[in-house]
C-alpha cells in the first residue's frame, strides 16, 4: 500500500519535474522485486507504472494466507504486549521467537500474504489464468543466486544433507535425490545453493517468463554470470546490483572491491541496456548484441559474463520438480 501511494503520488506530480506520468518505470531487486511482481499481478495497481525490471524475483513460492501468517503471529504475543516492549527487547524476541519452517519449499510467514485485497490471490492463479499487465517486463537471476543464503542451510554430511533434500520434498524424494543429490561433503555447498536457487528464484523466474511468452507479451530475460575481478565465485544474489548503477568503485556489503577494465566494460553495458528499457520498453543491443524478446519456442535471454551473449534453456529436470511439487501442495 505504501509503494501504491508512491506511485500515486508519481501520478499526479512527476510531470511538474520534467517526467511522464505515462512512462514510469518499477525496478527492484529480491524483496523489491517480490514487490513488484505483487504490483504486477495486483489490480489496484493497474495504470500506475509502464513497465517493471525484477532482479532476483521470488515468484510463485508458496505463500501465506493472512490467517495462516496471523497464527504465526500470535505465536509472539498479542500487539498490545510487543508494544509496550522496548526496542531492544523487541529485536531481541525476533530473533529468540518462533521461526518458520526451516525448508525452503515451506510459505514464508514473513513476506507478502495473501490478504484478499491487495493480494486478492495467489500469484501462481494469476499466473496460470493469463492475468498479466500488457506491460514490458525484465527479468533476471544471477548464477549462483543461493550461494550466500546457502550458508545457514548447509547440512555436515550426505545423509544429513539427503535427509533435508527429503523434507523439502515430501513425496517426491527419489526425483529430489536424483536431481539434488550428492555423493561426497565437498559438494554439499553447492548443490544445498542450486536447490536454493531453483525453489526460491529461477523456478518463478521461468514460470513468469513463460506466461508472458505464451500470451505474447513484451519481456527479455538476462542471466548475470561476470566473476568480478576474474574470481573464482560465481556472482551470488545481489552482486549484479553495482554493475547495474555502474558504481563498482563503491561499498558493497561494507567492502571496496576490487574491479577490471572487463567488469567496468559489463557495467556500463548493463547500465545502458536498463536506461534504454525504461525509455523505450525494450533493452537495446548490448555489446551490439540483439537481445531477442522471451519466446516459448526458443526461451532466449542474454547472459552478461565477460561480455553479453544471447543464450537460450528450455528443458530443466530441476525446474520440473519444483514446479510439480509446488503444483502438489498448494491451496
């Protein structure tokens, strides 16, 4: 509700500041993301942005109902109590108190619910139903999107860790072994940050993707792949944020990091290709390379590495999975 008065309030002032109400643009990285694919599918929202740019989107995750998420709520104590607490006592029960399912298939308590209003359904009936905005969309992950996120999950050995491979996907665990399983503890880290990436980003990511494609809509998918500095990590969720602002000699996370010529080459291409979206509803050529609009034939994108390629990935077993365990459970 808050960003709906925002872009309200864009509405009936911007141009007074040289813009066009007509031409606003919503961009958003993971929870800013999450926003914008809820404004996307929400319908008090309609007219009040052009077009969307989603970085690391969690779309169609299993979602809360309000009630489901007030039960949780009630677990901290009534709202006349936590009001009287102090700030310190307050921070203090959040990270003492209940916490949701430590699965990373379970609803997210703490997120957007389904309010009936704003909300008024689950994004993946909106999605299903070809209830889409006419509106240009960009969309994109990066390539090791768990591997921070990773870091909280990791189980200290293969049966611990297949044990958990089996609680995130209760009644398809062979397929989930066959797709996320490991043979010794060296690979534990990555394929924990693979399922991590599949069930929270790239499974919505392909979903959202193919909706638009299959109602012949206008959107452009990107994969960012660059390993800053030449490194031997592979960019984790967050990391394509200064290449986008083409600020790469500012903090990140608390750090300067350094950079090469290649990367300043990278960022300044994804910076121009993201102004151009929101000039002109599509991201330009890149590296003077022609980046193909997401079609259901081919599934193309751009993959921004050392430079900007165009790339192209239909089948995906993992996806499958997530896709029909997700379908299994929901409301």
């Amino acid at each position: 509700m808050d960003q709906m008065a925002a872009l309200r309030w864009v509405q009936r002032n911007i141009a007074a500041f040289g813009g066009d109400p007509a031409k606003v643009t919503v961009f958003g990285q993971s929870a800013g993301a999450h926003s914008i694919s809820t404004l996307l599918l929400s319908p008090q929202s309609k007219v009040l942005f052009q077009q969307a740019i989603m970085q690391s989107v969690g779309v169609m995750r299993p979602q809360a109902t309000q009630s489901e998420a007030q039960e949780f709520g009630a677990k901290y104590g009534s709202i006349e109590a936590l009001r009287k607490l102090t700030p310190r006592d307050l921070v203090t029960l959040q990270n003492s108190g209940p916490k949701s399912e430590s699965r990373m298939t379970a609803p997210a308590m703490i997120s957007i619910v389904q309010d009936g209003d704003i909300v008024a359904r689950p994004d993946y009936q909106a999605i299903a139903t070809g209830a889409l905005p006419s509106i240009p969309i960009l969309v994109g992950s990066n390539s090791d999107e768990g591997g921070r996120a990773a870091k909280s999950l990791v189980q200290a050995s293969v049966p611990g860790y297949l044990s958990f491979v089996d609680r995130n996907f209760p009644g398809f665990e062979s397929r989930a072994r066959t797709e996320y399983g490991v043979q010794t503890d060296e690979q534990i880290h990555r394929m924990t940050a693979d399922m991590y990436s599949d069930t929270q980003f790239n499974f919505g990511t392909r979903e959202l993707l193919r909706a638009y494609a299959k109602a012949g809509l206008p959107a452009y998918r990107y994969l960012f792949s660059r390993h800053r500095n030449d490194g031997l990590s592979e960019p984790v969720q967050g990391d394509e944020l200064q290449f986008v602002f083409d600020n790469l000699s500012a903090s990140h996370r608390g750090k300067k990091l350094p950079f090469t010529e290649v990367d300043s080459t990278v960022a300044k291409s994804m910076a121009d290709a993201w102004v151009t979206f929101a000039k002109t509803g599509k991201p330009g050529n890149p590296d003077q390379v022609a980046w193909p609009m997401f079609q259901a034939t081919q599934e193309r994108y751009i993959e921004f590495g050392n430079s900007a390629r165009v790339e192209s990935g239909k089948q995906n077993s993992r996806l499958d999975l997530v896709r029909d365990y997700y379908a299994s459970v929901r409301h």
